[in-house]
C-alpha cells in the first residue's frame, strides 16, 4: 500500500493548458501549491498564464481575493513543453488533455517511465474508462478520475472516479485534497460516463431530438429547463457552452460502453458537428456567439 499522504502532495503538474487546464492550475496555484502547466503547444500556455491573470483580475475587482494573493498565486505557476522534465519531481499530474482515447494512452504510458513512482496519476477526462487508462501504466493502484467542472474556479463539484484497480488510500487523498481546494468531492465508480455526463448527455440528447422533430425551438427549450426546472441555462445553451464535438464524443462512449438506443446520438447533433457548428468554440451551435456581446442570438439555421 502507497504510503503518500496529503501533507506529502506539494508538487502538482498539469496537462493541457486549454479551458479545463488552466482553470485547474489556476484552483491548486491559489492553494499554495506549486504547480508546472505543460502543453505541446508553447501558444496554448501562453494563453493560459493570461486567462488565468484575467480571471485573478476579475476575483481582485470582486473583493474576493487581494492583490498580494493574486500575485503569490500566478508565482506558484510555471509552464513547460517538456513533459517528462515537468513530471520528475511532482507528487501528483492532473492530465486535462484532449479528449482522445489514444492520446490520453499514449500519456499515461509516458507518464509512467518520467513520473516518481509515488506520484498519483488522475485525469480529467469526462467520458473516457479510467481503467483502461490505468491499464496504460504499471501502477494502476495510482490512477484515479478527478472530473473538475468548467469553469473551475467557479464550480464546487469534482466527481473522483475510482477505476477498477484504484487504491481505496489513494481515493481518500484525492477527496481530501479537492477538500483543501475549496471543493465538494462526489466519488463514483468507473463506468461509462460516470454519474455527471450519465444523467447530463440523455438531457441534452433528448433537447436536440425534440429541437430536430419540431416540438419546439431552441428558445422554448432552454427557456421551459430554465424557468420550469430552474436550471441555470437551457440543455442546447449548455451544449454550446461544453461544444458539440464533446457531446458527440460523451454520446458514442455511452451508447457503446452501455449498449442501449436510448443514448444514441441525435442525427441533428452529428450533422451540426460534422459542418464545424461547434458551439462557443467555434462561434456558432444553436445560438451565434460574437466576440465581446453576451446577447444571446439563436443561430438562423433554428429560426421558426
Ligand atoms: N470542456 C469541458 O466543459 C470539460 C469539462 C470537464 C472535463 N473536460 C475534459 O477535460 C479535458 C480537456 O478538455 P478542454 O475542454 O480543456 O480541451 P481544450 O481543447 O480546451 O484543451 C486541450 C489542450 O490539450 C493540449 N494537448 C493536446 N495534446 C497534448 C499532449 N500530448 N500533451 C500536452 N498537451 C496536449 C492542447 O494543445 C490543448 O491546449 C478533456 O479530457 C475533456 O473531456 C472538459
């Protein structure tokens, strides 16, 4: 049995610098710890450093941090295009990566040779088998789901997913240190979708199939889930804000991994993917997104 424990993790490192990686890197850097950013793209992390600047900006305007804490926060931040270098001293790697089941394999192999053999190896990854990514290693006792929501400075929930062989130890101290980053930790067991995306993709499938059939437009949806169920924005608004391709993928992984029609995804969904209608990401979904306006226009393609 690992002999790690909380008090033991002090040096993170985080794959992926895009909308999930920084905002992981900007929760642990605000916690003290001292964390490396690493992407293969030198672009993505200079982005990175200044979202998360942007953001540290917006909490000083808030009142909710100081500007001492905003800059002891951005000095625990390095970045790296060095995976294995980056890796060699940390405690724990968060990979927020890609969602691609190759490449995340192709990681956590790398992972494995280049990381101290006590260092945890947990994935953000929303759909894909957290045992067969441990699989990919020697040590999947140390492999765990830390499933953070976007956008992570805001969002309290982190659901941890034990994979089949994850050391009950090694899950603990991954619920205490969501704890420690100020979060709600929710653990699950490791089948396809998890719990969030289990219940979440059906809702957002069912929005686009009664979009597709005519039973009502994009602005009737969102607005009944929005004032009828009091959620906070409307499932196809939800889509965009995740983008389209992510919901596809989550789609495929439960319609395969579960082996029922009922998760099958909406033709209308496929078809919007495939021409690069891709939500916020892209500029359009079922709604266009200018730069700059908050307004929400529903895309021409749904005018009634
Ligand atoms: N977008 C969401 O709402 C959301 C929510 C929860 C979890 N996730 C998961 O988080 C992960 C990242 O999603 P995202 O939305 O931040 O994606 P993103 O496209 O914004 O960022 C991915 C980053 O990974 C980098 N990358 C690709 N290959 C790499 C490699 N080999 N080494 C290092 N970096 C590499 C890319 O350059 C990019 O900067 C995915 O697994 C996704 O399923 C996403």
């Amino acid at each position: 049995m690992s002999t790690l424990t909380l008090d033991s993790i002090r040096e993170i490192a985080v794959i992926g610098a895009g909308q999930m990686g920084n905002g992981i890197v900007h929760v642990f850097a605000q916690s003290g710890y001292k964390v490396t950013m690493i992407d293969i793209a030198a672009t993505a992390l200079e982005k990175a450093v200044a979202t998360i600047t942007k953001n540290l900006d917006r909490q000083v305007a808030k009142g909710t941090i100081d500007e001492a804490a905003k800059q002891a926060t951005l000095a625990n931040i390095s970045t790296s295009t060095d995976l294995a270098a980056a890796v060699a001293g940390a405690d724990l790697v968060v990979e927020a990566a890609t969602e691609n089941i190759d490449l995340k394999l192709k990681i956590f192999k790398d992972l494995d040779s280049a990381a101290p053999q006590h260092c945890i190896l947990a994935t953000n990854t929303s759909s894909i088998s957290i045992t067969r990514i441990a699989a990919a290693t020697t040590r999947p006792q140390q492999v765990i789901g830390m499933h953070f929501m976007n956008p992570v400075p805001i969002m309290k929930l982190v659901e941890i997913i034990d994979g089949y062989a994850t050391d009950k130890h090694i899950s603990g101290i991954i619920v205490a240190l969501s704890r420690k980053l100020n979060k709600v930790p929710c653990v699950v067991n490791d089948y396809p979708g998890f719990i969030a995306n289990r219940i979440l993709m059906p809702m957002i499938n069912e929005a686009i199939i009664s979009l597709n059939e005519g039973v009502a437009g994009v602005e009737e949806i969102d607005t009944i889930m929005k004032l009828g169920m009091a959620h906070p924005m409307g499932p196809l608004q939800l889509a965009d804000f995740i983008g389209l391709d992510t919901c596809l993928s989550i789609l495929k992984v439960l319609h395969d991994g579960l082996g029922n029609p009922k998760y099958a995804p909406s033709p209308l969904l496929i078809n919007m993917v495939q021409a690069g209608k891709l939500g916020v990401k892209s500029g359009e979904g079922f709604y266009t997104y200018t730069a700059g306006s908050k307004e929400l226009v529903v895309s021409s393609n749904f005018k009634k």
